[in-house]
C-alpha cells in the first residue's frame, strides 16, 4: 500500500508525531525503514506542515512473527489499526506506558521521546516519580484495588453503542495522571490505568485476585475477514465477549496474535481474563528475540492477561533465548506465569503451569486422561490448563451444533472428574473458511443459545465448591477410562439374522457354502475390526460430529444416534463401500478433507452380498460402531431387528431403485502385523507393555503414551510369497521412523516437529530390498504421541501390492 499524507499544522513549538499502532508488512517513512509491528509506534517527523509525506507498506517475506492468521488466509493488512497524528512539546511517550503496583510502589514503564539535552522528569498523581533506570520510574503508593474476572453468566442483551448494559460486570480500573517535565514545566499528561492482578499457582490451582481460578476458556484466532486486521470496535467486542461470558467462558485465548490495547481495554473492562500466546509460530524461538520485549511492554498494561507463552507447538525452542525473554518479563510483570510455548508436557523449557493440546474424539479421550494422570504424577504439582481442545464441528443444522456442545460437556466433566482444579481452552471462538469448529459461525452468529450452556454457567460457581463438589461426586464413581471398557458379553443377534466374521469366505467357493444352507430370508451382519477378513475399517478422525444419518433410519433410534459420537463410537470408520452398490445408513462428514474437499466415513452400510458359490444375494449389514457395552448392543439389536424385517425398502438407492448386488469381494495376499509388539519408552505405562496394533480402547490404554516411544517386534513374510513387498502403515503416531534389522527404512511426517498430521494420511512403503519371505526380520518402529490419539493404531499389513482391497 501507498498513502501520501500531508502534514498539519500543530500549536506553536510543538512537534508532530505519526501514531502507528501497529503495521502488518515493513513500513517505509521516506528513507526510514520499520519492520513489521504487533505494536504501538510514535514516530517523530521532521517535515514542515504543508509538505506531503509518502507512507508505503510492502509485504514482509517469513516474517517470524505473522502468526497464525495467513495460515487461515486472513493476513493483517497494512496500517490495520489506522494511523495519526498527535502534537507533543519537548517530551511525550513513545508509545502507551504501563503502570503496576508492586511491593508499596507503583512502577511506571515506558520509553520516552524528547528534545535532546532535555531532563525530563516525571510525576504520578502530583508526586515525583523516582528514576530507577532507563524507562522505569517507581513512586510509593498505597494498593490499589486489584482486579478480578467476571462472574459469569451475563446477559447478552441489550447491549448498545454506549457501552455494556447495567447487567454486564463491567467496572472501570483505577487510573492516576502521569506528568512529564520539563525545566519544571509540564509538557505532557496523560491519565493511565493501574495494571494491577495478582496471579499465582499454588499447587495444582491457578489463584486471580486471590481466588481459585479455574480456566473455562475460549480460543480466539483473532478472525474477523471484514476488518484490515484483528481490531473490532470496542462496542462489537463488548458485545461477543458477553455472548461468551454468557455460556460460561471466563478466559480468552489470543491464539498466535496480539489484541490491540482498545480490545485489552476492553476486557479489562469486563472481566474477561486473558491468555495472550505470542505469534511465533513454525519458527524456532531462537535469535533475535528482542520482539518479544515489544510484546511484553505492550500487555503489561493490562491486568487481564493472566497466563503468556511465547510459542505454539514448537519443539525447536533455544534455553538461551527463552531465558532472555524471561528476564524482560519478570521485569514487566514480575509475578507474571509464562510458559515458553504451549503444546505438550515435554515441550517446554521452564513450566510455571502444564498445558497439553488434545485433539480427541469420545473413544480416545478416556485414555487420554489415564495417560495424563500417569504422566503428571512424578513431575512438579503446577496447575493444568490444556491450551487448545475439544475442537468439534457443526454445520447448520441443529443435530450437529447441540452435539457438539454434548460432547465438549462431556469431555470436560470426564476432565474434571480426574482434575478438578484443571482448566481448558476449547477451539474455537469462531468458524473459519478451512473449518466450522466455531461457537460462532462465519458470521459472528452464536451457534447455540445461552441455555445449552447453562451447566458450564453452574461449573464456574466457586472454584473450592466446585472441586469439593467434584471430589464428592467422584467418591465410588468410575473413572473415565474404567467406564470406557467393554463388558465382555456377547451381542444377541434378532431371529433371522447371522453373523459373518469373515467375507473373505463369501469370495471362496469353498468356503461360502455354508451361505448358501442359510434360508432363504436369512440376513447377514458384519462387525468390522482389523483381522482378517474383515471390512476394511481405518482409524476415525477427531474431527466429528458432523454425521448424516439415512433417511430410512428408524425415527424410534433417534435416541441412540444422539449417542454416536458419545458412546457408540469405537475409534474406527469404514472403508467407502462402492456408492453404487451400497447404501449408507450412518457416516461421519469430514469437512478438513486434505483434498480440501469434504468426504464421508462411513459407520454403517447395508447391501446384497452375492457368495461366489452363487445362490440368492443376501441382505448385509456391515458396522464399526460397538458391540461390546450396552448401548452398543441395544443399538445394534433393535437396527438389525428393524433391517431383517423388511430388507427390501432399506436395499434401495435414495430415488427408489433397488441396489444391485455387491460381488464376491476382492481379496488380496495380506499379512496383518499383530505382532505381539513390545511398546517402550518413558511415556509408557510402566515401562514397557505387550500390544497388538490396535485403539486404546482394544489395548485398554496400553498404547497411551507421552512423547517418544519405540516398538519392536520380529515380522516373518509367508515362505511362499515372492516378488515385490509392500508394508501399508496406517495411525503409526504423529510422525515415525521404520527400522529394520537395524537399518533405517523410511520416515513418515515429520518426527522433528511438534504437531504433525502424519497420523492421519497411511502410507505404504516398499521393502523388497529389506524383507525375504521365511525368513524373520527385527522390526522397530520409533514415534511420537503429542497429541494423545495412542501408538501404533494401525493396522499394519504386509502386501504384495500396494493396498486396492475392501476386506482385510
């Protein structure tokens, strides 16, 4: 961008500043150059009024500081906080100074601009400041009253362009007048805030204003595609944090970006306690850092914000850097809390507080909380706050955006029922173009109402009574990952319907038989699972719950299909069946596709199986839900009872037309690697466990692990393969390595860093060269679990060909 402005005329003697509160690109000032800036600069001018001043903005390349908005293709532009000009006399601030109250003292930080020769002097409330270095001033003062989080649960109505209604808890801070000297005289004034919060951890509990503190948080990615940059008006802003406070959010997260001083004030103003994340993100923290201390100046003036780190998912951190970055913060903020990045429990240098980012869905979860509870116990009692969670979609219809708060209500109680005290961040404030896991959509319109919030409204009464509460609660209950467990009794197929184990045997002549005895009305049922001959059934994603539900479904199961994502779900999908030939009753909408498109994972399909030795097409019904508790098998026996009385009008493509028959199954040489698999590494239960490939709800948790760990196992291909072979590797862990007799085979994703979605896309990889059939090799397979989804999901199967079956 190119603006030319023109100088104006100030009061005699008085100089003009060019106010530029922030520049997302490098600023070009005639021959003086800027890089681009989160924060406030004032800049002096020498140009005499009238004359024209040409300001340019051209985009800066990896600018280590963008953040995270680019990534969502919603970059700040240019001057995205306008610009000004202000006219000063022989000393004014550099940019906004903070106050804070400390020890009997209020200290006053800021970078002054003056005249040169000039001594300045400075005075707080008409009391002459003490210098105790350079840009800080300390005077005695009497504590302020300190500030402290909303209670919540406002309205949200009603709110107006002259600020927040009566009902809000907005309550200005407690200001003093700042006075800059010159030869005695005074040039400059100025009324400021007191920034004054006390934050600490004791234990396990977060205290703000000498209160337990339990994070009930928001993510904010700061998106507002409307805008130039993350700046709404003071009166939009009002209004969505209400709407927060309203469901129960106490916390806002600034994910990856700086608010702008007008939204800190904001908050301030109402309450809402304030997690800034620095926007240093797939850049190492280490170098030139000194950004950081533009940072810290600038929020220092604010009392809302409580917690601070300096990154996000970032392995590549410098001890070095870090500690100098602390030092300027402890400065600023010297009871500040601050991580040096947030992430995982093994990712940071100096943890004032643990902060975990899980991703999980209702089957992994449970697990996910044993595996935290196992790690927790032998590292230093701070609290747990997981920085970003429980991120579920919801589109426009009404299923979806109710379920995704019944699942993040669940998550969080499971959470609390482990953790009282802890604390969470849940994703996101609002949609964005690449993903609809907001609470608002792309609008700013709330999903849901305030009532469907109202128990998280109830959660944040008084953090002691509500731990108390929960310790009561969970006398004699059953832990999450207890509860999670099968109960081993076997499901009770309706009159008239068979299991099929194995649709392999439906391709073998010889073996299918035993179909053709079966009468004639006879209807089959399958329960996917990774052995073979099985549907092919991949592990599912954490992004749900987006489901689509057939219209031929039973409007007596609507209570159970509420229940998909909760109970019924076992952790894996299924392979899409032929869209021709089947129809699907269940399945799950993937609208995060790497295609960028959307897919579909089924759950549920039925179609006419024809066996290869002929006879009538039987009526199948192919799951991956749960069999093995009560809902599962409620919901399974009443579908398959309303199936087997009347298959015909299920068997039926959606304009009416019969489905014509699924063939024999095509069926290719396979060797499922079940191991047993010998699991290592610190973040093992135990040590060490004895696995087979599979969820942590089928390994009951054995597989749910911290950080790095290794497998090993020996693999032996069948004496009579020959030809090329094939290894397909699918849910290994967010990034791996394959070694092989002790030569390393092949890496997945990218190991190194600290989120990867390698989990999420198989791979299959060549090993002619390093496997001969009869003979036994030395597997090991080193990965990475941050994100607590579990080691060694697969399957993993050993091919002749790269992997173009349905069935196992």
């Amino acid at each position: 961008m190119r603006v030319e402005l023109t100088v104006p005329a100030g009061p005699e003697g008085s100089t003009p500043l060019l106010c530029v509160p922030a520049c997302a690109g490098v600023l070009r000032i005639g021959n003086e150059e800027f890089a681009p800036s989160w924060t406030e600069r004032r800049l002096p001018v020498d140009a005499a009024p009238g004359e024209v001043l040409v300001i340019e903005v051209d985009e800066a390349e990896k600018d280590p500081f963008g953040g995270f908005l680019p990534a969502i293709e919603v970059p700040p532009r240019g001057l995205w906080q306008g610009s000004w000009w202000e006219f000063v006399r022989r000393a004014a601030w550099a940019r906004r100074p903070s106050v804070r109250w400390a020890d009997g003292r209020l200290v006053v930080r800021g970078e002054l601009l003056h005249e040169p020769g000039a001594a300045v002097q400075l005075r707080v409330d008409g009391i002459e400041a003490e210098a105790w270095g350079e840009s800080v001033w300390a005077v005695p003062y009497a504590e302020p009253e300190g500030w402290r989080p909303a209670e919540l649960g406002v309205s949200e109505e009603g709110l107006s362009e002259a600020g927040p209604p009566e009902t809000s808890t907005a309550r200005p801070l407690p200001t003093v007048q700042l006075e800059l000297l010159v030869d005695g005289e005074v040039v400059h004034a100025e009324s400021q805030p007191i920034a004054h919060v006390e934050v600490r951890a004791e234990g396990e509990q977060l205290l703000v204003g000498g209160e337990v503190f339990r994070v009930q948080g928001l993510l904010h990615w700061g998106y507002y595609p409307d805008l130039l940059g993350p700046d709404p008006s003071p009166e939009a802003l009002r209004e969505e944090i209400a709407g927060m406070q309203a469901r129960g959010f106490n916390l806002l997260k600034a994910c990856l970006w700086l608010p702008p001083h007008r939204f800190l004030d904001v908050c301030d103003e109402m309450g809402m306690a304030v997690w800034v994340e620095y926007p240093r993100w797939a850049h190492p923290v280490e170098g030139d850092v000194a950004a950081y201390r533009d940072f810290i100046e600038h929020d220092a003036a604010h009392p809302c914000v409580v917690l601070r780190t300096l990154s996000c998912e970032n392995d590549h951190i410098d001890p070095r850097a870090v500690d100098r970055v602390l030092e300027w913060v402890f400065d600023a903020v010297p009871d500040a809390l601050i991580n040096d990045h947030s992430a995982w429990l093994d990712c940071n240098h100096r943890p004032m507080f643990w902060d975990e980012h899980p991703y999980l869905h209702a089957a992994q979860w449970p697990w996910y909380l044993e595996r935290l509870q196992r790690a927790l116990l032998d590292r230093p009692r701070l609290p747990l706050i997981l920085g970003e969670t429980m991120a579920f979609d919801a589109l426009e219809d009404e299923w979806s955006r109710e379920a995704a708060v019944r699942l993040r209500r669940r998550q969080i109680e499971q959470l609390r029922a482990v953790f009282p005290d802890a604390g969470y961040v849940v994703c996101a404030a609002r949609d964005i173009p690449q993903s609809p896991l907001g609470l608002q959509d792309l609008e700013g319109a709330w999903k849901t109402p305030v009532e469907s919030w109202a128990w998280q409204v109830e959660a944040a009464a008084g953090a002691s009574e509500a731990a108390g509460a929960g310790e009561e609660a969970g006398a004699g209950a059953a832990l999450p990952w207890e509860a999670a467990r099968g109960d081993g009794e076997p499901l009770e197929l309706p009159a008239g319907v068979h299991a099929l184990d194995d649709l392999g045997a439906a391709a073998d002549s010889a073996a299918s038989d035993s179909l053709a005895d079966l009468p004639e009305s006879a209807v089959l049922f399958h329960h996917a699972a990774p052995r073979r001959g099985a549907w092919r059934c991949p592990e599912h994603t954490f992004w749900c719950p987006v489901a689509t539900f057939d219209a031929v479904m039973p409007a007596e199961l609507d209570d159970l299909c509420d229940e998909l994502f909760e109970t019924l779900l076992a952790g894996r999908g299924l392979l899409p069946p032929p869209a021709e030939q089947a129809r699907v009753l269940i399945a799950a909408r993937d609208v995060h596709d790497r295609s960028g498109g959307e897919s579909r994972q089924p759950f549920v399909f039925v179609a006419r199986l024809v066996p290869a030795c002929g006879g009538p097409a039987r009526p199948l019904l192919v799951s991956s839900l749960r069999i093995d508790h009560a809902a599962g098998r409620a919901f399974h026996a009443e579908l398959l009872r309303r199936f087997a009385a009347d298959p015909e009008a299920w068997l039926r493509t959606p304009e009416g037309a019969p489905l014509p028959p699924l063939p024999a199954l095509p069926q290719q040489d396979r060797l499922l690697l079940d191991g047993p698999w010998q699991l290592t590494g610190a973040g093992v239960r135990g040590g060490a466990q004895t696995i087979q490939p599979g969820t942590m709800l089928c390994n009951e948790g054995a597989n749910a692990v911290q950080g790095w760990v290794e497998a090993s196992a020996a693999v032996t291909p069948p004496a009579a393969w020959s030809g090329p072979l094939w290894l397909r590797a699918e849910a290994v862990g967010d990034g791996f390595e394959l070694w092989i007799d002790g030569q390393h085979v092949h890496t997945h994703g990218r190991p190194g860093f600290t989120w990867d979605a390698g989990r999420d896309v198989p791979c299959e990889i060549e090993l002619t060269e390093h496997l001969r059939p009869g003979h036994a090799s030395q597997w090991r397979i080193v990965s990475k679990d941050h994100r607590g989804a579990g080691a060694l999901i697969g399957p993993l199967a050993l091919l002749r060909a790269p992997d173009k079956a349905w069935i196992y």
